[in-house]
C-alpha cells in the first residue's frame, strides 16, 4: 500500500479517536465520588503506571533484521497474529515505505504504588518494529506493545488506575497524540509527558518555551484567586497555580486553546518537560499528579520504564543472557 494512503487512513483514524477524547476528571477515583471526605483528588489513586520504549543500537537492530525467533512483531494493527481490543490484524502487515526490516526494542510497564511510589509490577517485551517513526503518528509505532503490556498486567491480576505514556495527549497537531490514542482503546485515564516539544500551529518553539519557563522561574506567578480556583474551566485554562520550586506556563495554540503545559515539576530541574491531556483527565489534574510522581526531571513511573527497559536492552545484548525477561518480572513482584 502507497505510503500516501497509509498517511491519510492514520489521519482520519485519529479524527475519529480525537472524539471520543474526555478533557475532564472523568474517573470515579478522581472524582472522588459523593463520599469523599477528603481535600485530597487522588486519595483513591493507588497504582500508576509508566510506558517506554527503548531501542536497540542500529548494529544489533540489522542483525535482527531476517530474524524475529525472540520477539513479537508488532505492526501499526496489533500483535503477531493475536488481535487487540479496537483493532484488526492485516492478513499481510507491510511495512510503510522507507521502513527498516525491523527496529528491534523493548517496551516497559511499569506499575508503581501512589503515592509512595515503589515498583509493584513489571511487564517487559521485546518486539520487533515494522513501522517507521513519522512525527505526529508514534501511536501506530508504539500503542499496540502498550496494548499488550497492559493485557499481560491485567493476566497478571494488575490494574493500573492512571497511565503516564512518554509522548503527546492532545498536545498534538491533530489533538490525538499517542497518550490520547492508548486512553481511547484503553479506557483508562491517560497523561502525556514528553521532554521535547513537538511542532504544533500557533504554539511558542520550544527554545522560546524553554525562556519563557525561565522567566516564570524568576518571577512566579500570583496564585488563582478563590473564584478562580472554583470553575473547572478556569482551571483548565490556567493549570499552573505553582508550588514554591515548582515551575509551570500553559501552552496555548494560536486560536486560544490550551493544550498542556511546560511543567518543571522537580525543583532541582530547569528544564521543563510537556505535560497533556491523554485521555479521562483534566489538564489541571494531570499537571497535579505529575508533580506529585517527580523525584526527578521526568515522572517516576516513566522514568521507571525507561531505565528497566533500557537495562533489558542490556541485558539481552550479553549473548549468555538472551531469553525471557519473565525472571526480572517476577523478581519485582516478590519486592
């Protein structure tokens, strides 16, 4: 298939899963329900989890080219030959022009306790990649390994409440990047969190982003006024009401929208990560619970993520350890 007619069936699946996004807390354990007697949105937030993907380097992802004996092959419609909920398996997936054979790598859930934020559970897999990385459509890259991450999680008898995935929510050209993409055929409510900043119409470019964060740093702003504080709305329109340390500047699309915000959730970091609606969440609620997950620069349950899969990257490329990863898995289970 031309890669043109790939591109415009990506576009217009992502118009159709842009609305069915929800903008708004929309989680019975966020909302807190009737009775709540606490001040505290996440008092019933007690699993969060993080997805990454890490590659392999370019050598050993040649060498893995003619062969997939070790991995799932994952295509923009699934799994191997095992269909995900909300989609189909090509019965001759191809790859789109330009494509590699493959890009070998692994992708990592990790579930951490909220909000002490101790790993509770871990999925790993390593996978095959037939899909090129094209900005604006990592979804159909790396949606489908999270799919079945959270499948074998949900095996496992684990059910994250909340995922943060390593990209965009409605921070995206289209508004449906890929933590909004996953929310929609998860259903589960969804944040993204990216350290670059993609291109958007209307938006800052991000050194001009990175400055003006700095600015804020220096002077912060004057907090919400009680008024304020009491409409949803505006605190959609202003979710950067910042702590002392913290530093926080919505990010606002040319025609006034507001699409996330550049949050420097850890005081000890100056440069700003990309926070955004995914999916059953309201851009002030999901800045809150980021920071609340930041030891450091990026959210702990993705910055677990990336270093366990990164360190199964590692572990595979030692010849005498290639093999299931299911050791490492139930070694953080038994913690």
């Amino acid at each position: 298939m031309a890669l043109a007619v790939v591109l415009e069936e990506w576009e217009r699946e992502q118009a159709a899963l842009r609305s069915r996004v929800i903008r708004h807390n929309d989680a019975e354990w966020l909302a807190g329900g009737p009775d709540c007697a606490t001040d505290d949105p996440f008092s019933q937030l007690q699993l969060v989890a993080g997805l990454d993907i890490s590659f392999f380097p370019s050598a050993a992802n040649d060498a893995a080219a003619a062969s997939t004996d070790n991995a799932s092959c994952i295509t923009s419609d699934g799994l191997g030959a095992s269909p995900l909920p909300g989609t189909t398996v090509a019965e001759e997936p191809t790859p789109a022009a330009g494509a590699a054979a493959g890009d070998r790598a692994v992708a990592a859930l990790a579930v951490l306790s909220f909000p002490d934020l101790q790993l509770r559970h871990l999925e790993l897999l390593e996978l095959q990649l037939s899909v090129p990385y094209l900005p604006g459509l990592l979804a159909y890259r790396e949606v489908p390994a999270y799919l079945e991450l959270l499948q074998r999680a949900a095996a496992a008898g684990v059910h994250p409440q909340l995922l943060m995935v390593d990209g965009f929510g409605v921070l995206h050209p289209r508004r449906c990047g890929s933590a909004s993409h996953l929310g929609v055929l998860a259903g589960l409510p969804t944040v993204g969190v990216a350290k670059s900043l993609l291109h958007v119409e209307g938006l800052l470019p991000e050194r001009k982003v990175r400055a003006a964060v700095a600015a804020a740093a220096a002077a912060p702003a004057a907090p919400a006024t009680a008024s304020e504080a009491a409409s949803e709305k505006t605190q959609d329109k202003r979710p950067c009401s910042s702590p002392p340390g913290d530093t926080c500047l919505p990010l606002v699309a040319g025609d006034g929208e507001v699409l996330g915000a550049a949050v420097c959730g850890a005081a000890s970091s100056g440069r700003p990560i990309y926070v955004s609606v995914g999916h059953r969440i309201s851009l002030a609620s999901a800045v809150s619970v980021v920071r609340r997950c930041c030891h450091h620069r990026v959210p702990e349950p993705i910055r677990q993520a990336d270093l366990l899969s990164r360190a199964e990257v590692r572990r595979l490329l030692q010849p005498s350890n290639a093999g299931s990863a299911t050791a490492l898995c139930q070694a953080v289970d038994e913690l």
